[in-house]
C-alpha cells in the first residue's frame, strides 16, 4: 500500500530567519495522525537565511541526521566537534544522555536548505556520538546509495536503529528497483524534482509511507534530477 503526502499537507511555519515544514508533529504543529512513521519521528525541510541560525540547545536519546541540500551549515557541539556540512555531507548524531549543539549559516547572501530526521535509538541512555560523512554525486547518481545503517557498511554512518537510509539522485527516466521485505515500511521523501514510485507521482516536498509491497520501482520524472531519500524501517 502506497499512501501519498503531499506537500502543502506538512506542518508549515515561517520565522522570517527559519522557514520550516514538518512531516511530523514538531514544535507548534500537531497532528495526532501524524506523530510518526515506526521508528522515524522527526522529518524537517528547513530554509536557514544569511547569517541567522539555531542557537545552543539541547537534545538526548534521538539518533539525529542532517542533510544539507543546499547552502553551508556551521555545526558546533558540546562534545567538542566543530565541521561544516556542505551538499553531498551527512551528519549523524547520537543525542544519547544529552548533547548541547548549534547550528548557523555563516553566508552573507545566501539561505542554507536542509533535512533534518530524527530516529528513534533501539535504547536509551546511549554514549553521545558523532559522524559527518560525504557520499558524492557519483555514488547517488541513478542508484540508491545506503547513508546510515545500524552497522555502518557499506561506508554508511552507523545509526543505533533497525533502519537502512538510502539517498538517491535521479535523472529523468532513470529507474531503480527496491525490495522491501516482510514486516517492515518505507518512507520515501521527495527533496527536489519529481519522481514516480510503482506509477504513483510525486514532486519536491511530497512523500510516501510504504507497506506491504514486494518491490519498488522508483523512476526519475521532470525535467531535472530528483534527489530522494528512502528510509526502510523495522
């Protein structure tokens, strides 16, 4: 069963500085139909202008995942790591116990676009952690390229959670097929682009929650490449 969401269903808010939409309850949206996906809790789409940013906060027991589409983001944090996420990087970080972090757009001009996810970790109380890795244009192109897992193969960031995420660029009519196995669900988010999986139609911002089908054919629409992210989850 394929269930769409499109994207002007999404919990929306405009700070000015931080224009935001949530796939999820976050914050001031709430939506009861709508707490999470099995274990994915948070999925963001955040606009960051010019020198504006989040300042110190906390979090504790989420397993917490940035990808930067667009623009830089500066992230410090209290374990002592201080990088710059760029398009292409993924950061995973392991709130455990608790970490403070910030995250800014040093540009003078230009906005930063990112995803932010939340997954739930298999247990609480985890060692703070954390990961940045770059997985090029060439490893996504026209295929799925595995970003986080619980063992970290492939060369993926090692999440603490039953869940394999996947990150795709998709030319116009290039196809992928995925296998998705008993028992388990994918949610599919659509960046940017368009893209059709097993014939329904989606476009940037839109979604889809996944169960109980064999395969999916996932192919490039549009007029331009479709960046796409798969969460499989246990």
């Amino acid at each position: 069963m394929i269930t769409i969401r499109h994207k002007n269903e999404r919990g929306h808010a405009d700070h000015g500085w931080l224009k935001t939409w949530h796939s999820f309850s976050f914050a001031d949206y709430y939506d009861p139909a709508h707490m999470h996906f099995k274990t994915l809790r948070v999925l963001n789409e955040d606009y960051v202008a010019a020198g504006r940013g989040f300042g110190m906060h906390p979090h504790n027991d989420m397993e917490i995942l940035t990808m930067v589409l667009s623009g830089e983001l500066t992230h410090k944090d209290s374990m002592g790591n201080t990088s710059a996420i760029r398009p292409g990087e993924f950061q995973r970080m392991t709130a455990g116990t608790g970490v403070l972090h910030s995250e800014f757009n040093h540009s003078k001009n230009e906005p930063v676009h990112l995803m932010q996810i939340w997954i739930f970790p298999e247990k609480k109380n985890l060692e703070p952690g954390y990961e940045q890795k770059a997985f090029p244009q060439e490893e996504r192109k026209n295929q799925l390229r595995l970003v986080a897992a619980r063992d970290g193969r492939d060369g993926a960031l090692t999440i603490h959670q039953d869940a394999n995420v996947y990150a795709s660029s998709l030319d116009p009519g290039a196809e992928v097929a995925y296998s998705l196995a008993e028992g388990r669900g994918v949610w599919l988010q659509v960046a940017t682009g368009e893209l059709e999986v097993n014939g329904a139609k989606l476009g940037a911002g839109d979604a889809a929650s996944i169960t109980s089908e064999a395969v999916l054919a996932l192919k490039g629409a549009g007029t331009e490449a479709a960046q796409v992210l798969l969460f499989d989850l246990g």
